[in-house]
C-alpha cells in the first residue's frame, strides 16, 4: 500500500501489505481491506496501523467486493460472504 502527495506525486509512506479495493479516506484516517479478511484503520498521514478488525472467520474467506464497505465520520459498515454486516465505530 503506498500514499502518493498531491503536490508532485511524490510517495508519502508505503506499508508491506495487499489492498483488496481502494482506501475510503475518513478525517485523518484511511480504511482498507487485504486478503488476511482484515479491515485496517491507518493514519493518513503515516500509514501507521491504528486498529485491525478480522472481519471474516468462515470458510468462504476475505470481505466481499468493493460496494461492501462504508464508511461516515467514525463508523464503516462491513458485509462479508460470511452473511454478516459489521458496524464497527471509533
């Protein structure tokens, strides 16, 4: 996962990691799915990790598809093939 300046295009932070879809900005946080079936919370500014939530436990596996996230202000609403919704707020 890498951050890229507005400015000049310039990468910001870069982090080991596979992005499943792209990062939904919320304030100074950006939340992003990966293959492991995590929701991670990053410091827009860093990268650096401020929570991890395994979001999936089931034998279908990872979170399902891109639409299948929200987020507004301090709360994202998570579907997974699992048949679950998670409202996980902050």
């Amino acid at each position: 996962m890498q951050c890229f300046s507005v400015e000049d295009g310039s990468a910001s932070w870069k982090r080991p990691g596979v992005g499943m879809a792209a990062a939904i900005p919320s304030g100074n946080d950006l939340l992003v799915r990966d293959g492991n079936r995590s929701l991670y919370c990053l410091d827009a500014a860093t990268g650096n990790v401020k929570w991890t939530y395994l979001t999936s436990v089931g034998p279908q596996g990872s979170l399902y598809g891109a639409s299948a996230m929200t987020v507004k202000g301090n709360l994202a609403v998570v579907g997974t093939m699992d048949g679950y919704i998670f409202a996980l707020k902050w």
